[in-house]
C-alpha cells in the first residue's frame, strides 16, 4: 500500500461515515417530531422505568436505525425513504455509486480491501457489475475519492431538499 492509497482509503472510510452521519441525523430529527414512525421497538420494563419519555424515543431511534444500517443495499434505501416519507427515486440517481463506495470501505476495515462474495453481493444488488473479481485488492486511489466525495454530496443534498419540502 502506498500512502496515497493509505490516505484514500482514509477518505473514504470519512465521506462514507459522514454521508452515514447525515442520515442518521436526518432520521433522528423527522422521528424526535413523529416518534410513531418508528412503529414497535420493544424494551425491557428495568431499561425504561425511570428515564423521561424524550431519553426513552432516543433509544428507540437508536434502535431503529442500528437495525436500519444493516440491510441489504435495496432495503436501506426503501426503509431510509419510508420513514422519512419521501420518494425514493430522488436518491436512486446516486445510491448505486454509494453502496459500492460503502462496501468498498466495508472491505477496508474488515478485508484489507480484498474484494470477497459479500462485496459483490451489495454492488450486484444495486445494478454494479463486474467491478472487481474475488481476491482483487481494490483499495481506493485519489480518482476514485474524486468520483465518490460529489455523489455522496448529491445524496445528502438530495435528502435534504426532499426533507425541506416535506415538513418544512
């Protein structure tokens, strides 16, 4: 690995964590004023007896969005845009280039960015082929972190116009 490629992987592992950020702070405020988005979180009586009903929709945001991180690429997408009440079709544009730029740093910090089944399973949900073969070392270079850094900027904006005309 060369240092180039060690600081773009390190941007790359900060625009997808960020882009992640966004979100999560976007749900977290639509679901503070509609808390029963969320729909059934359960908790056990000793978690939630003495805490102040504010604490208690907190932890049940956090829950839904641990639970929301971890779906497939398809169904984050379908469950980001339920909860917010928002059309999905304006995210679509760039969720592809997103979900191959987070598996790529998924590959980072748990592979060494050698591609495995699990990468090709997220890019081919998404509508990706033929990006890299199982056993390729595909870490990022500073082209890619150019290509990535606009798209995830456009996703985020994209989501947040959508929220500013929802409940704006």
């Amino acid at each position: 690995m060369t240092t180039g490629s060690y600081f773009a992987g390190s941007l790359l592992y900060n625009v997808i964590s960020q882009t992640e950020i966004a979100f999560v702070e976007v749900i977290r405020l639509v679901l503070s004023y509609y808390p029963k988005k969320i729909g059934s979180i359960e908790f056990k009586l000793s978690e939630v007896v003495d805490k102040p009903r504010q604490e208690i929709l907190l932890a049940a945001a956090d829950r839904y969005l641990n639970s929301l991180m971890y779906k497939r690429p398809t169904e984050y997408l379908s469950e980001l845009c339920k909860i917010l009440s928002i059309n999905k079709e304006n995210l679509e544009e760039c969720w592809g280039d997103f979900i191959e730029a987070k598996a790529r740093r998924d590959l980072g910090i748990h592979n060494a960015w050698v591609v495995n089944e699990t990468y090709i399973r997220k890019v081919a949900e998404v509508g990706e082929t033929h990006i890299a073969e199982v056993g390729e070392n595909i870490c990022p270079e500073h082209d890619n972190i150019h290509r990535v850094m606009p798209k995830c900027e456009h996703l985020v904006n994209a989501l947040c116009d959508q929220i500013i005309l929802k409940y704006a």
